[in-house]
C-alpha cells in the first residue's frame, strides 16, 4: 500500500487485556521518525516480510524495522543501490525484494545475503509477481513478461496509456487511464478483450483481493 507523501509512519500496537467481565483492548500510538532512525519522514510504501519483518521505502532510502528498531539501506551503505536513493515501491518474494523507483527502474535485495542486483534501469510504473513470473509495465506503455527473471515476451500499450498491470486468474489484466482495463492472456499478452469503464484511472487503482477478486 502506498503512503501519500510527507506522511509520518504510525505503528498501531495492540494489547489485548482479559477481564472478568469482558475483554478490553488497549491501543497505544508510537511515532518513529528519522529521530528514531527512519531514513526520511517521507514514507512511500510498507510491506512485511514472511518472517514480520516490516521494510519500509522512503525518499532517502530503505528501511528495515524488527519493532524496536531500524536498519537502513541506501546508496552509502549497499553496492548498487539507487543513485537518488528514493524507492517508490516494495514488492516482496520469499526472500527477494523488488526495489522500484519510478525514474531509476527496479532493483531485487536478497533479503537474506543483503546483496542487490539490478532487474531494469528503464522508468517503470508497476510490477506485478505471481510465483516464478514477473511482470513490469514500464513508463514508455511497455508491458513485458518475465519467467524466472528471464525475458519472455513483450507488448505495447502505450496508445491506451497504460498505468497498472497484474496478474490475475491464469491472465492479466491493464488499468488504462482512457480505455478501461485490457485483458490479455499470459503468454503473448494479446488482447482478448477490452472492458469499457469512463475515467477508471482517475478514481481508483487496479488490485487483487483474496475475498473480491479484481478491484478497481
């Protein structure tokens, strides 16, 4: 999820107090800050890993929080590392995660080793993850699908002015800003169909819900 910018990170901690008549909950509100050790105030995305990890993309770097306290990543501490330090997004897998800054393309962070390899250099809107494949429509209206990292195809959208692609239900599915959202099939991404829906850009983003299905 991403966070409007120059918002401050608030960690919700809940304890939950039995009584004999009722249970009760007790909330308490912590804000961290780069007083704290956050690299920035300004915080683009949150995502956990598997093992609760919270990591945590800011405008001056990436952060990793155990609850108490942060590690930070940045340029000045991680080989090859954004040149500009800002990470847009967060996209979690097992134990890779994708860095994506919207100008500088898409890093992947073994979470693990802490070693950064380098996916794309090319501007980039979004990335989608489904077990062994990735797909990344980039600024340009280039949608290109990957196996295992590996290059398997590509397709151009940008007369529809693409903004978001997913996977979703053995297909994938392209938010356009004017046209609706394309659907295509996962092998060549040709088109199978285009479902109409005015101004569905500008009032909403395209997500996948475990209960709802496609969202936009």
């Amino acid at each position: 999820m991403r966070f409007l910018a120059h918002l401050l990170l608030f960690c919700i901690l809940t304890l939950c107090v039995p009584n004999v008549r009722a249970s009760t909950i007790k909330r308490t509100t912590q804000i961290f800050t780069t007083v704290d050790g956050l690299p920035d105030n300004s915080i683009n995305d949150i995502q956990k890993d598997q093992e609760g990890y919270l990591w945590i993309a800011t405008n001056k770097g990436l952060s990793r929080f155990d609850g108490k306290s942060f590690v930070s990543f940045s340029k000045a501490n991680l080989n090859g590392f954004f040149a500009d330090d800002v990470v847009n997004e967060i996209v979690i897998d097992q134990d890779k995660i994708y860095l994506l800054s919207k100008k500088k393309g898409i890093k992947i962070l073994d979470r693990i080793k802490l070693q950064l390899t380098t996916f794309t250099n090319l501007p980039v809107l979004n990335l989608s993850v489904k077990k062994d494949q990735q797909l990344i429509l980039f600024e340009s209206g280039k949608c290109s699908l990957y196996k295992n990292l590996q290059l398997k195809t590509n397709a151009f959208f940008g007369n529809y002015l693409a903004r978001k692609a997913v996977f979703f239900d053995n297909k994938i599915y392209i938010l356009t800003e004017n046209k609706g959202v394309i659907e295509t099939d996962t092998k060549q991404l040709k088109i199978n169909k285009i479902i109409p829906a005015e101004y569905i850009y500008m009032y909403g983003n395209l997500m996948i819900s475990d209960k709802l299905g496609l969202v936009y």
